[in-house]
C-alpha cells in the first residue's frame, strides 16, 4: 500500500530519497524531475494540475532538497540508477518522466539506456550536447565561487541568468523561492552536482533511438537552454512536438505555469485516453 503526501522518505539505492506523491493511484504515473540547484517543490503547480488524473510523484534528487548525498560521487549515470530504483521502490511501471534541464539530461540518459521502462518524455529547458570548454570551465569558476564566497553568493549569481526580463520585476515571489531551494543546497551537493553536468556524456546520438512521445518545451528567454537547443531536440526526436512558452526563461514551469500546463496537459491526456481505451492509437 502507497502513502500519499508530502516529503515522504524511501530507502533507495543505498540512500534516503524524499519524494511529494497524489493523485490517481491506479492512473497511469507521471515522475517529475527537477533541475539543478532545485528541489522537488518546483513542480508543485504542475502535479496540482495533472492529479485529477495521474498518480503523480515528485522527488529530490541526491544531495538536494530533503534526500541524502550518500557516499558515491555524483553523475548523471548515479542519478539515473536513482531513479530507476526509486520506480522499483514505488512500484511504478511505465511512467511519463517530465524532467527540466538537469532533470531533462536525467530523462534523456533513463530513456537511452531503459527504453522499454517508459511510456513518453516530457523535456523541458534542457538539451542532448554535453559541456563546451566554454560551459566547462564557467562550472569550474562556480565551484571556485561557492567555495571561497559561499553559498549565497553563489545564488544571487546564478538568479541572474534563471529568469526572463520581466520576471525579475513581476515574479518576486517566485525568484524567492528558488532563491531559497539554492541556498538550503550544501556547498559540497553544488559542487559535486556541478562537476557531474560537466562530465556528462552528450545524448544527441541516441534521440533518433526514441519511440516513445516526446513533448518539449522551452522559455522563450532561456538563456542557458535556449529555444535554438530545444529545435535540436525536435530536429532529431521524430514525431516529437515543440512549444515555446512565452514570458520565461530558464524555468518556464514556474514562470509561466498556466501556459505550460495547459501544453503539459494535453500532451499527458491522450495516456489517460489511451488508458480508457486501449485500443486508441496513442499519437504524439
């Protein structure tokens, strides 16, 4: 028997992982994951919208939110074992897995090694290249700057480039709280999370691979995943389908949650359809 509710904490893959779960038990499952340096509430709004519905989980990834770091090294190939064993913990099968920026490189490595163990993608701000020199060595100046200036100086310079023009003026509440979820993160899970982006392995190769339905959406003034890396995505994922939400930037779930739901939504409905009626051809 699942319990439903808030920060709920699981032994998973040698770590104790905290996760949000609602919604409709036997619906088909949505596994949200979140970028880097959030936490699972980022997706508050989002599994709001889809629980009627879905059984719908959130959790944090190692090292962030309420989970624990443990003893191993992080990489995107830990944080995909993560979650592979978080599905097996909660007795998840096939599930939808939505995940922005870190959390899309999360979802894109999952599919490429277990495609048979999901049913579509939902990518959001994220791309299939891996780090540029260039990308490299700015993550290695903000390791540099959180260790010798803190955390939340670390903060105040990464805000900078997470939001559209406009948010900074008429989303305060909002750059709050992300504010919050980089200055609750430890100064060794940023560092480490940091070195693991910059030692990921690109995906570009593999997305022609992808059978499964793929919905990707960016913010229109993303400047770290910019619209042009989504077209990528698109270009080379067949039947996948592109939205670009406007008033956002790099985290467009938050920025603008009533477009990106809206997409969000119709794109999940056809599983909850296709569910009802199995033998509706599920189209992307």
């Amino acid at each position: 028997m699942h319990i439903k509710g808030k920060n709920l904490q699981i032994n998973v893959n040698g770590i104790s992982v905290a996760y949000n779960e609602e919604g409709k038990m036997n619906g088909p499952a949505i596994i949200f994951i979140h970028g880097f340096p959030f936490d699972k509430s980022m997706w508050d709004l989002q599994m709001e919208a889809t629980k009627a519905e879905f059984r719908v989980i959130a959790y944090d990834i190692r090292g962030h939110g309420d989970s624990v770091a443990g003893d191993e090294n992080f990489s995107i190939d830990i944080f995909t074992n993560d979650l592979l064993f978080l599905m097996d913990a909660l007795d998840v099968e096939k599930p939808i897995l939505c995940g922005l920026s870190m959390g899309g490189y999360i979802a894109l490595n999952a599919i490429g090694k277990f495609p048979e163990h999901f049913s579509a993608l939902v990518l959001s701000d994220t791309q299939c290249i891996a780090d540029t020199p260039v990308v490299k060595l700015k993550r290695m100046k903000a390791i540099d700057t959180i260790n010798k200036s803190g955390v939340e100086k670390y903060a105040e310079e990464s805000l900078k480039n997470l939001f559209a023009t406009d948010s900074f003026t008429t989303k305060k509440d909002i750059i709050s709280a992300v504010r919050e979820m980089i200055v609750q993160t430890s100064k060794q899970s940023l560092s480490y999370t940091l070195l693991a982006l910059s030692e990921r392995k690109g995906t570009c190769s593999k997305l022609q691979d992808i059978a499964v339905p793929v919905l990707i959406m960016v913010g229109k003034e993303d400047k770290i995943t910019p619209p042009a890396a989504a077209g990528l995505l698109h270009e080379k994922i067949q039947g996948s389908v592109l939205k670009v939400i406007g008033n956002a930037g790099h985290v467009a779930n938050m920025e603008n949650p009533d477009e990106f739901n809206d997409h969000l939504k119709k794109f999940v409905q056809q599983f909850s359809k296709q569910s009802a009626h199995p033998e509706t051809l599920l189209q992307a």
